[in-house]
C-alpha cells in the first residue's frame, strides 16, 4: 500500500510539471521585453547583480528610435552615492554594460566608496534575516557626506520610481470593467499569465510558485493604454510563509516579494516584468 501512494503522489508531481512546463512554454514575450531581459542580463554577468538586489535601486526602461533598449538600475536616495548606477543596453545583436562607479575603491567592507555586488549580497541576506536596513542607509549617508565635499540630503534624493517600466501613459486609465470586454483574456487567464512568467523568469520551483497571488486592490488601475495597446498590470506577491510578515522578527524567504507583470491584454504577450524583494524600505 506505501509503494502505491508513493506511486500515486510521483504522478501527481510529473502532472503537474508537465503542467506548468505546459505554461511556460505557451507564453510570449515581446521583443521589448526580450532585449530587456539581454540588458538585464549583460549586468548581471558583467557585476552579478541579480534580481535580489534590484529592491535598492531605481529601474528604469528607455528605447531608442533604432529600436535599443536600455536599463539603468540606480541606486535609491542615499544609497545613490555608495551603488552608482548600472547601466545595460541591448538592440536584440549585441549588449553593453557599465557602472557610473567603475574604478572606485570597493574592499574594505561597508567603509568602501563604492559598494558593489559583494555587499550587496550581503544587504540582501541581512535585510531577509532581521528586516532591517536602517544601518546600511546610516553608513551610505556616512560615506556621500565624507567623500562627497557639496554633499545634501535633497543631492540623492528622487521620486519613488522603483516600477518605472518604461512605458508612457498617453491616454489616462480607462474604466477597467469596458477594457475587460474588450481584451480577448479575463482578469484571471491574464494573472495566470503573469504567474507562468514569473515561474519562468526567476526559475521557481512549482510548490514556490503555487503560493503567488494577485495583490492589487485597485483594479482601476490595472489597465492603461499606450499607443493604442492595453496594457494590464499584473501586481503579484509571494509570502512562502505563514507567519505574519508585519512582524518584522520574521524572517523573509529567497523570491518572497512583489512582482509586476506587463501583459498586452489584446494579444497575452509580456511585454516586461519586475521584482522586488522589498528590503529596502526596513
């Protein structure tokens, strides 16, 4: 009887694999989104920053009119002056990467000039273990007003432009229930859409992904129109615990987080997608 519920559960297992690989493989993505994913990547395998680290920067989607795409990851407010910015650029042959710190001193820990990807690694693992970064916002702050002669709290400071995407919003968000009957994907079949993409992009594991939910409570501004294409906002968390996470002595798990999904809603494409593992704000 244990080898036939062995049996039984191993088949649910590669059911549902094959399932989500099923997903997986029936979404698309733009070519925007593609020479994105190039950029990004460009950065990652040049200075290893990874999506985990994205939670201290600003990210920001530009593209030119001969079709390049660039992205620039700054560093948010104070931390500006310690992580520079990164910039990576792709036009879907070739890539580029680069970082405003480049040259600057970066050993010596948290007392360094410029902070790379090592004490990034470590700010992440710290903020996910006690859910706190004021100290690193304190020794950022410490280092722009030492090395920094014209240094002033308004110098590093920018809007909150953490999910900028890229796109301009030409036409105001229109009412969401008269775009619904218009785009050829639900509500629903639009976040599952988000949900494959994000199983696929970051590399969960099934069970992992089984917990991502919707999280915006604004449907009204799930939808906005560019150039004649409706764009919905897939706004996706992920909790892998039960724990209350409002209790900041809870650690938090590896991609736990918020995500952002830009689908066409006409055609089901993704046309960008973002992470952040919302550390930065402890």
């Amino acid at each position: 009887m244990r080898r036939i519920i062995k049996m039984v559960i191993s088949l649910i297992a590669v059911i549902s694999l094959i399932s989500s690989v099923a997903a997986a493989e029936d979404i698309v993505y733009s070519e925007r989104c593609i020479k994105i994913k190039q950029a990004e990547k460009a950065i990652r395998e040049k200075y290893w920053i990874v999506p985990d680290m994205y939670t201290f920067f600003v990210r920001e989607v530009t593209e030119t009119d001969d079709g390049r795409i660039t992205v620039t990851l700054r560093g948010t407010d104070q931390f500006y002056w310690v992580l520079g910015t990164y910039t990576g650029s792709s036009d879907g042959k070739s890539t580029t990467a680069s970082w405003s710190n480049e040259g600057k001193q970066t050993y010596g820990g948290f007392d360094a000039p410029a902070w790379d990807a090592l004490q990034l690694h470590q700010m992440v693992e710290l903020a996910r273990k006690e859910r706190d970064t004021s100290a690193f916002f304190q020794q950022a702050v410490a280092i722009a007003r030492r090395d920094d002669p014209d240094y002033t709290e308004q110098k590093f400071q920018d809007p909150m432009l953490i999910y900028e995407h890229g796109f301009e919003l030409t036409v105001p968000h229109p009412d969401h229930e008269t775009i619904e009957t218009k785009s050829k994907f639900s509500k629903d079949q639009l976040n599952d859409i988000a949900i494959a993409a994000i199983t696929e992009t970051y590399k969960l594991d099934a069970d992992v992904a089984a917990k991502i939910c919707d999280i915006d409570s604004e449907p009204d501004f799930r939808y906005e129109i560019n150039e004649g294409q409706m764009i919905y906002h897939a706004w996706m968390g992920l909790q892998q615990s039960d724990e209350d996470y409002s209790d900041i002595t809870i650690p938090q798990n590896g991609h736990d987080g918020q995500y952002l999904v830009l689908i066409n809603a006409e055609t089901g494409i993704v046309e960008d997608i973002l992470y952040d593992a919302l550390l930065a704000a402890g």
